[in-house]
C-alpha cells in the first residue's frame, strides 16, 4: 500500500461519521455502513484527501476526478474533519504578499472587468437560480425573525428589516447598488412607496427586473439600469441607500473610493445601508484549504474578502460615518442550507436546465459552494455584515431627537418594536 493510501485509509477511521472510498481498481476503503461514499476515477484526488485539501477537492470533483453519494451536509461533516487546521490562519499572508494582493486588486477591478466577471456568475441561468431561490429570487443572507420561517418569509423578513433601518418614508428618492432580480428595489417600491432606481451589471438581471416593473406598473417611480457604480450620477443625491451583497465584488484597493462614491450619492444627513460578507480573521482576503481559489475560479472570480474592521476603516475614509453594526453570520448558515437543500431536491430540472458538460461542471461547483459556504459561516471562516451609515456630521447642534434633514434618531427602538 502506498504511503498516501495508508494515510487516507487511518484519516477515515478517525472521522466523526463513516465514510468509505472506492478506488478505481475497485478496492473498498473505510467503512461499509457509510454515510458519505467517494468513488475515486483519479487517484490525484487521493493526495488532496490526505492533505485536507478541501478546496482542492471540491475542484477535483468539479472536473469529475471522483463521485458522491450522500448529503452535502454529511460531506461538509467530513471536509471540516480533514482539514489541516483553520482556513482562516492558512490564508495569512505577509506584508509584501499583502502588498501584491493590493496591486492585483487594483488590476482586477477595471469597469471591463468587472462587468464579465458579474455575468460570469448572475448570467449563467435565470431558471437555475430559480430552482433554488425564494419567489422573489432574493440572492443574498435572510433574516430569521422567527425560528420557524421558510427561506421565502425570511428573505421578506430581511428585506423589511433592511427599509426599517432606512427609515424608508414614501416618496424618498431610494437607490440599490447590485439590485439583484429586483427584490429589495420592488419591496421598498411596494411598501414604502419610495422612488426607487436599481443598478446592475447583469443583463439578465436588467432585463428580468424591467418585466417585472412593467408587469406591476411601476414605470412611473421605479427603475432598473444597467450600470456600474462608478458611473453613477451624483450630481443629485439620493435620501437612502442600500448596496447588498454588492461589495464583496468591489475588491479591498477600491474600498475607500467605493464608499466615497456612496458617500457623494446621499444626501447630507441621508442613510447608506452596506450588506454584505466579510472575512472570518483580520490578515486574509480569502479562505485557505484552496477554498478562495475555488470560489474564484468557478464561482466569484475576482470576488475579495475584507474583515469588518477594515471595511469600517475603509468606510471613514471614504467620508461615512457608521451608525449601527450588526452581524447575520448564523443567518447566512441557514440561508445556504436552506438553497443547498432546495438544490440537492431538484437536481434533476438543475441538469436538464445546465445541459451538456458544461452545464454539468456548473453544477458540481454550485453544489460545493453552497454547502461549503454554509459550513464556513457555522465555523465561524467568514461573517455577514449590515452597517448603517451617514456622511460625516460637520457638528454645531444637538443631534438627539432628528433636528431638521437629519434621519437617524440615534436611538435603535425604531428598528426593532413593531
């Protein structure tokens, strides 16, 4: 038996659940009353096993190198197990390391580029987003107000606790940076009879979204433009705004500048609301194990993590104030079980809607991520942020109580009682 083959055989004696392996010769490895069984056709993936390369794995099953059969919550059971130790130490880097990483992302992140990287991910197919999603197609972390929501009233629940700490008033002038199918856009419209634009980079999601407005008649008061942030015009500010699960594409050399731009788009005494998915440790822009390059290559390429303590200091120096802070990391767990869930019961419409081998590859990656994803926000790997915030008070009156052009109360009683 060789030396890795003797490694991988004592890892699964020592796993938290029976697993067995089947090896392409046919040999049996592990248990056979197993909950997770892989079929290796290549015996690279041996090595990555062994390693606890879950990343790496996650690509070799992407190219096919070995099968599943089992849960995806069995298997993040299993990836978790074999790993090395914390992905968020693996990704730490050096100073000069650092230093590069800020010269890529200033590479990465042209107006070009970002645009196909956007539609790498939210145009590879309206109707398999929609197998998984809620009605509203809300693509991003829910709020479970209440224990026993489904994912659909969560997403509602989200979407209403995002316009009530917005203070959204009816006839406000409201803008949604990376607005999505249109969820929030539609909801704050519907609800808080705002004057809503939406902007985003997807086709897809442009035209999806301009249906959607026609069909309900809301052309007279809502919007949807294809177009980046930076071309924004910010020569007429908005009363709120909200960007979700938008900045994490934005990439940590632009931070400043992006949250300057908002900061130019609202008016003085105005909201910004900032949704979206940090990173776990202070020192790393992705997770290690091959996780972050596995995201990048087939999931968010040019996708970039930022710790919450760097996004608030990114966020002053872009002329905001921060306001309120509040993390939905378990939420974010539960809403990824909830699309894995939906997905793994439906894969045969997903393989018949991403047809051919391609299609096949796309869905092996989404079946990883989701499930990954929801095992790195239970460990605690990465986290989700809603920062509310305002441009910097320039001072000389008392702020308590909401003097005039003023919206946040400085109290959080509005947020919460109902």
């Amino acid at each position: 038996m060789s030396a890795v083959l003797s490694v991988v055989e004592s890892k699964l004696f020592s796993l938290p659940l029976p697993v067995q392996v089947i090896m392409p010769d046919g040999q049996h490895l592990g248990a056979s009353n197993a909950n997770i069984r892989l079929t290796i056709k290549d015996r690279s993936t041996l090595a990555n096993l062994a390693t606890g390369q879950v990343g790496v794995l996650g690509e070799d099953y992407v190219e096919g190198k070995f099968d599943v059969q089992g849960s995806m919550r069995d298997l993040m059971r299993l990836a978790a197990a074999i790993l090395p130790g914390s992905p968020i130490d693996a990704a730490r880097v050096g100073r000069f390391t650092e230093l590069i990483r800020r010269l890529v992302s200033v590479w990465r992140h042209s107006i070009e580029r970002d645009e196909r990287q956007i539609q790498f991910h939210y145009d590879l197919s309206d109707d398999f987003y929609a197998l998984w999603l809620d009605p509203r197609r809300v693509y991003s972390c829910a709020y479970f107000r209440t224990p026993g929501m489904s994912i659909a009233q969560a997403q509602e629940a989200k979407l209403d606790h995002i316009c009530r700490k917005l203070r959204l008033t009816e006839g406000e002038r409201f803008l949604d940076v990376g607005a999505g199918w249109g969820g929030l856009l539609l909801w704050a419209a519907e609800n808080y009879g705002v004057d809503a634009t939406g902007i985003t980079l997807s086709r897809n999601q442009h035209a999806y979204v301009n249906k959607l407005i026609a069909e309900k008649g809301l052309g007279g008061r809502v919007r949807m433009d294809l177009l980046d942030y930076r071309k924004l015009d910010d020569s007429r500010p908005y009363d709120k705004i909200a960007s979700v699960g938008m900045f994490e594409h934005v990439g940590r050399a632009q931070l400043a500048d992006y949250f300057s731009k908002l900061r130019r788009l609202v008016r003085p005494g105005g909201l910004v609301l900032n949704h979206g998915i940090t990173a776990g440790g202070i020192d790393n822009a992705e997770l290690g194990a091959g996780m972050g390059e596995f995201i990048d290559k087939y999931i968010f390429p040019g996708g970039e993590l930022t710790h919450i303590s760097s996004v608030i200091e990114r966020l002053t120096e872009g002329g905001l104030e921060d306001l309120d802070i509040e993390n939905l990391r378990p939420h974010y767990a539960r809403t990824l079980w909830a699309w894995s869930d939906a997905l793994e019961a439906r894969l045969p419409e997903a393989r018949a809607t991403l047809q051919g081998a391609q299609g096949e590859r796309s869905l092996r990656a989404y079946r990883m991520y989701l499930a990954g994803c929801a095992m790195g926000f239970e460990h605690g790997w990465i986290a989700l942020h809603q920062v509310l915030a305002q441009p910097r008070a320039q001072g000389g009156s008392d702020e308590l109580d909401c003097p005039a052009g003023q919206v946040y109360p400085w109290r959080r009683d509005y947020m919460y009682v109902r």
